[in-house]
C-alpha cells in the first residue's frame, strides 16, 4: 500500500532482497489470490530470477506460490516492462522497501519527523524505570525514553533497523539503549519484566494477542 514516504523510482526491486522472512511471508499470503500482483510478480521476476529464488528459500512457505508465478510468466518481458511491473510491486509494499534505508525514516515518515519527545513524557513518568519499545523502527520512542529511563529495551524484528539503532547507539555513545530481535506478538522476556512498555505504528495487525503479551510483559502495577 502507498503510504507516500518515498518515491519508489529511487529504488531497486532488489530491496526485496533485504526483506524478513515474516515480511515475504505476509505479502505473498496477502497477495496470493491477487491477479494484478501475480502477474507483474512474474514479469518482475522474469527479468531478475534471483529475486524470485530468495523468496523461495528465506521463505519456504512462499516457494509454491513462486513457483505458479515464475511457470505463468513471460520467458523474459521488455526493460521497460518489467521495470513498471517492479515500480508497481515496490509500491505494493512501500513501508518495508524504507525499512531498507533506515534513513529515510526519519526524514520522511510523518509520525516520526513531525513529533516530538514531549508528547512521551507527558504520559508516564521514566525516572528510574525498565522501559522495552515494541517496534522500535527507527527509535524515535527508545532513545527518546533512555533520556530519562535507566534502561530501555528496543524489540525489532527487522534486521536492517536493528543494526540501525546499533550504529546510532554506538555513535551517540548511548549506554541504556539495548535492541534485540522480537514480534509483538511473540516477545523473548520472562513475565513481568518492565516497568513500561510502550509500542508506537505497530499493535493492531492481531490486537488482542499482541496486546495479551505487552501485558504479559509489563510489571504488576506497571505502564502500557
């Protein structure tokens, strides 16, 4: 779905290639009955296989589904074909090509550029608290809360974000800022570990698990 962060014209199909698991599996799911996406998929791959055999094997689950696509396809669509099938595809998934480039979170996503730290503040009191950000992203709520907090958590299950919020954290020389893999759904800490957790463009995907496991999580007494 567009959501109008970037111009997809600046990037590759190729940004597939930096996709989770988790990521191809949802899109190939939700597409799987889409005529219009199966059928510039094919001509997408068409040009550029290697695409297609990365999906395949960093998601099995999806390897029928390529399969169908690739023996539907063209034996090899125009460059000027295909590159329209890919700018079709790339905007099909906008928000995970600029989970790619970390950096063009911060300048242009919406809730990230145009908020500021206060609004946290004003919620709940950090001083002195065990904070985990579920989705971190980019880290706008992480680094905002480790101004105050002792220690704050940073949960992302997207690889290239994770090592986003690394390379800030040693950049910044950041001390109470941890990240680690994670879903919302499916967080890797023992019950009633933080103090706060708090989650920002992220819950709502399958609410009632995942709000089950933030609570799961959150210290008797503790913030959501």
């Amino acid at each position: 779905m567009a959501v109008g962060w970037i111009d997809v014209n600046d990037f590759s199909f190729y940004s597939f290639l930096l996709m989770e698991r988790f990521q191809l599996r949802i899109m190939c799911e939700g597409h799987s009955k889409d005529k219009k996406w199966k059928k510039n998929m094919g001509v997408a791959l068409s040009c550029k296989p290697s695409v297609g055999w990365y999906i395949k094997h960093k998601c099995p689950e999806c390897a029928d589904l390529i399969d169908e696509i690739a023996e539907a396809a063209p034996k090899r669509a125009s460059d000027k074909k295909a590159r329209k099938a890919e700018l079709y595809l790339l905007s099909e998934v906008e928000d995970w090509v600029t989970y790619t480039q970390p950096e063009c979170m911060e300048a242009s996503c919406d809730f990230i550029y145009a908020w500021a730290p206060e609004r946290l503040y004003e919620m709940v009191e950090f001083h002195d608290k065990v904070v985990l950000d579920v989705g971190s992203g980019s880290g706008r709520l992480a680094f905002a809360a480790a101004a105050r907090a002792r220690e704050v958590y940073a949960s992302e299950p997207v690889d290239t974000l994770r090592e986003y919020l690394r390379e800030k954290i040693a950049r910044e020389e950041i001390k109470n800022v941890r990240v680690v893999d994670g879903m919302a759904h499916a967080l890797p800490y023992p019950d009633n570990t933080f103090d706060i957790v708090m989650s920002g463009h992220v819950v709502g995907d399958d609410y009632d698990a995942e709000l089950a496991e933030l609570t799961r999580v959150t210290k008797p007494g503790g913030w959501i």
